[in-house]
C-alpha cells in the first residue's frame, strides 16, 4: 500500500507549483491546462493510472492489492488552498481495513 501513495508524491508536488506560479488559484492546475508540469506517469504493480483534473484533484487507480483491495479501487486527493500551503482531503473507494489503512498512511499535506 505504501508504494502506491507515494506514486502520487510528484503530483501533489506539481500541483503545488502550479498553485505556487498561479498566484495561488488551483483551476489550471490539471494535465489539461498544465501538462507540461506533471511527470508522465508509469504504471507500477500497485497503481495502474494517476490522473489531474479540475483543479489539481489527483485521482490514483489501484491494481488488485489481495482480498482486500481490488482491482479499480481508487483513492483521491482533493486540494485545498491555504495562505501558505495546500491541505489534501482523501477520500477513497476502498472499504473497511483498506480504507482506513489508507486514510491513515495518506500525509494530507
């Protein structure tokens, strides 16, 4: 679990500069608007794909971890933009000890 939570690290990064050279706004921060900021992604055995979109949400598509994490689980980071840094609200689609090993092994910031 824990190499598929850091396969987003270079993104919340990217996501942080782009908010940084922004001025603060998050609404370009995405492939779409600033692809040139976000690393290509490659699969790894934990995570099969790593989208951005709206404004710098990060969304991570799990390969089968086991019993307890199928494949096409997904976990979300959701940025939110403070006067000095940008907090993350996690949400996952994964269940019972997954999620909360999860929730609890994601830094929110």
């Amino acid at each position: 679990m824990g190499n598929a939570l850091s396969a987003v690290e270079p993104y919340k990064l990217a996501v942080a500069d782009c908010s940084q050279q922004a001025g603060g706004v998050l609404t370009t921060c995405n492939t779409t608007n600033s692809a040139s900021q976000f690393p290509a992604f490659t699969p790894t055995a934990e995570v099969s794909a790593v989208s951005v979109t709206g404004s710098g949400v990060i969304q991570a598509t799990l390969n089968s971890l086991g019993t307890t994490v199928p494949a096409n689980t997904t976990i979300t980071w959701k940025p939110t933009q403070g006067t000095t840094a940008i907090t993350w609200n996690i949400t996952t689609t994964a269940t019972g000890n997954a999620a909360a090993a999860i929730t609890k092994n994601s830094f929110g910031s």
